[in-house]
C-alpha cells in the first residue's frame, strides 16, 4: 500500500549534541540537550532517528568532530531528513565551518530542514535565513576571538604571578584539589627528588642522557605515562624550568621589571644554579632534544692527530704544521676496532692499544697526591655561581630597559642594536664562565689521590670517562713511524691541561 495524499512523510531526525568542556565526562549537558532535541522534534513532528554525541568537544579549535562528520555522512546516505540541535553554535561557531555546512546542502538533491531550540528554523536556502545565520556566526566568532585573547591574558597573569600551569608533574606528588581550591602549591615527591638531583650532578659530571635514562629506569621511577626513560624524554624532563622552581611561558622563562626570573609557586626538585649549569652542558652541539651523538668507540672525539706530514694545501687550509684532526672509531677491513684521524687519514692506532694506554694515563694522574687540588677551585663555587647569576640578572633588566627607551623614543634604531649588542656579548662571557663552574664536577665521587682511584675510573660509563679525559689533558697519537707491526708507547702524548 502507498501513502495517500493527506499522510505526511515521516522526517527522520538527527539531534546533535555537543558541549565543549566536560573533562570528567559528566555529560549533565548533553543529556539536557538530548531532552531539548527530543522535545523540539515532538514540537516539529519529526521522529529522533539518531543522537549524535561530541562530549567535551570544541566547535572552534579546529579539532576533528567524529560525530558531526557521522552525522553528515547518514544525511548523505540518505537516512537522515533533518538536524535537530539545541543552538546553532553547537553545529559551527566559524564563518568558513557555516560556509562548508552550505556547501554540503547545495549539492544534496534534497533540502534538509535544520531547527535549534533557542532559533527555531534556521533556513539556509534563502538569503534572509543566511544572513541571519551569518550574523550569529559572526557574533559567535568574535566571542571566540576575545575568549582567546582573555585567556592568553590570563595566562600570562598566571605566569607573572608564578602559578603553575600543571597539576601532575614528575618528582611532585598528584595534586587532586579542585580548581577553585588550588592556591599555586605542590608537594615534592621526597624519594623522586633525591634521585633527580643526583641525575642533574651526573651531568655535569660527564654522564650522557642514556645513562641518565638508567639512573630512572634502575630505581623504577618512570615516568608520567609509565613507560621506561629514553635519552630524548630525559632531554625534555632536565630542561624544565619547573624543576629549579622558576615560571615559564610559551616555552620561555617570565622575568619580572627587574629582569630577575620569577620563582614558581612550588618547590624546587633541584637549585636554580645546578639547572643551569646543566642548560649550559645540554645545549652544546649535538645534545639538542631530537638529535642526539652516540659515541660507539671509547676515545672517539677524544684523541687527536699529531701528523706533520701534511701536504701544503693541507697546511693551508689548517694554518698550522701539524693536522690536530680527532680520531674516529672505526672497524679495520680484519673486524679489529682501531681509531684514525678524520681529515688527513694518516693517523690510526688500535683500540686495545690505545685505550689501555689512556686509562693508565687518567689513573696515573689522579692518583698522585696532588690531584686533590684539582677540586680548590670548589670552595668558591657558590659564591662565584650566584655572583654570575646577579649579574646575569643585572644585564637582562638592562635588556628590558634598552627596549623600553627605543618603544618611548628615546633611542633610535642604530641605538638600540648597538645597546643590545654590548650586552648580549656580556650575557656571553658570563655564559662561559658558567660553563667553565660546571667543569669542576666532572670529578664528584672521584677519590682523588688515593689507591681507590684505579677501580673507580674503571667504573665510570663512556661518557664520564671522556669528560674526565676532557678535562685533564689532551692525548695526541703520533704517525706510525719505524716497527709498524708493534705498538710504540711513545706514539702516545698526554699534555696535561691549565
């Protein structure tokens, strides 16, 4: 039997529900909006067919919107006749989303009613209905646009003030008080923070970020997502300003009026020197979040090239006699480990021969009695350290001020840079002598002077003993010469450094 004249076609209708924020998934909103569609339908004659739920979904961050999209694909297939919504602002808040929204309706063969509580009919095929859409849209559009400025405002406020942004954070323990009741503290994870300090002077004493990634991983505290350390999420976690008690920004420190840094509302995991003596070490070349340098071969970076057999072009090119290249690791054709020089290639020298020698070189000196005075420069570490930093302070406010005279007037373009030049050049040699503090850790736990020393430089990983070498002298490795087949200790020159 066919439908007579006087039946109506039943409408079939989707109700899309969706409300932006619901991050504990109460979903009070949607269902009070499941309500309204339902009546609203009842009021319209049509038959709920679907709901289409987007709980804690935003109409505006551009992110994906499963059941919108799934909406629209049963209005395609044909099984969908109208959308049932509690406002318009639930489907688009953007003028090019109520463009697209158009779009798809001009190449359906059919017309789909569209109806919201608060609108009633919203026509989008005729341009009194579109205009009216497009002024909403607008409006809903320029709320959005004001939103987001409040909210950056705000959250430089935040920033200022030294509030944190996180409420979960490795080394701190869980904060679970509600928002409103949330006045900017944490509590340190004791049992965490011992560990992350001891992570932090593991660097600076020579230790790479694998074996960082070990010290985490051996006492089985991973990290927030439970999964073991890497050196690329250990590169990450040691960069947190959060960790030394300072606030940043987009991914920049907060410094106040008086270019000091602003101290966060929570305690420090680590002093704010220590963190930035280990900024320092992680930014030299290579250690960069993503790129990493892994030494294969003990010595490789670490031994360098006395050939003075160079050609001329060579020596140009050098401007010295002699090539000084480092020596790389490298497998022989015959599957034996050696080193040679890089540039001039004239230089080589077998692993287990080199090696050994260097170790007895490293003993040997630290275990004389006067190797305990490579630490003296320790007893002005912290005077020295917070000296640097007042001054660093110092200088960063005049960076402030410089800026202030160029936006009054004051000063003009050329002003500016060459103001701004003298300082950062000062930032720079303060930065090296950063460094050069940092260097004097590379001995803790080192005893310095006695027998012990022997085993405890055979413990040490690769990379802590190529920063110990680092700093004590620099190794030389000579051509062959005569005896080629044999190794000649004396092809091997340890200059010890100032």
């Amino acid at each position: 039997m066919g439908t007579t004249p006087t039946e109506k076609k039943q409408v079939r209708a989707g109700c899309y529900l969706r409300i932006s924020s619901d991050p504990h998934d109460k979903r009070q909103g949607v269902e009070r909006q499941r309500q309204d569609t339902t009546a609203l339908c009842e009021i319209k004659g049509w038959v709920p067919a679907g709901f289409y739920v987007d709980n804690d979904r935003s109409a505006s961050n551009g992110k994906e919107r499963p059941e919108w999209d799934r909406l629209l694909a049963d209005i395609t297939a044909g099984n969908i006749d109208a959308i049932a919504a509690w406002d318009q602002d639930r489907g688009w808040r953007m003028m090019h989303e109520l463009e697209e929204l158009r779009r798809f309706f001009t190449k359906l063969r059919r017309k789909i009613p569209l109806a919201t509580t608060g609108q009633g009919e919203i026509d989008l095929y005729s341009p009194t209905g579109v205009l009216t859409a497009q002024i909403k849209t607008a409006v809903s559009e320029h709320e959005i646009a004001m939103m987001k400025v409040r909210q950056r405002r705000a959250a430089r406020q935040r920033a200022e003030q030294g509030r944190p942004k996180w409420k979960r954070a490795f080394g701190y323990i869980p904060d679970t008080r509600p928002k409103e009741a949330d006045d900017g503290t944490r509590q340190v994870d004791k049992q965490v923070k011992k560990v992350v300090e001891q992570a932090y002077k593991a660097v600076l004493a020579g230790a790479s970020l694998n074996d960082i990634a070990k010290i985490f991983n051996n006492a089985g505290l991973y990290g927030l997502n439970g999964k073991p350390w890497t050196a690329s999420t250990v590169s990450l976690f040691l960069r947190k300003p959060r960790n030394a008690g300072l606030r940043d920004h987009n991914d920049e420190l907060v410094y106040d009026k008086d270019g000091n840094p602003v101290k966060g509302t929570w305690p420090p995991l680590v002093k704010e020197g220590l963190w930035r003596q280990v900024q320092h070490k992680l930014n030299e070349p290579g250690r960069a979040p993503g790129r990493k340098t892994v030494s294969r071969h003990l010595l490789t970076g670490v031994l360098r090239c006395g050939n003075t057999t160079l050609s001329d072009k060579a020596k140009e090119r050098l401007q010295r006699d002699t090539c000084g290249g480092y020596l790389a690791g490298y497998q022989s054709k015959d599957g034996v480990a050696a080193y040679r020089c890089r540039f001039c290639l004239g230089v080589a020298v077998r692993a287990e021969e080199a090696e050994p020698w260097v170790y007895e070189a490293v003993i040997q000196r630290l275990a004389e009695p006067d190797a305990v005075d490579l630490l003296k420069a320790e007893l002005h570490d912290a005077a020295e350290a917070e000296a640097l930093r007042t001054e660093e302070n110092t200088l960063r406010a005049r960076l402030n001020e410089i800026a202030d005279e160029r936006a009054d007037g004051l000063i003009d373009g050329a002003g500016y840079k060459r103001a701004t030049e003298r300082v950062k050049d000062k930032l720079a040699v303060i930065e090296r002598r950063q460094q050069d503090q940092a260097r004097l850790l590379v001995f803790d736990g080192i005893p310095l002077g006695k027998p012990e020393v022997a085993a405890a430089i055979q413990r040490l990983s690769p990379d802590r003993f190529r920063a110990v070498v680092d700093v004590l002298m620099t190794v030389t490795v000579m051509p062959v010469g005569k005896g080629r087949h044999v190794f000649n200790p004396k092809r091997m020159h340890a200059e010890p450094k100032p």
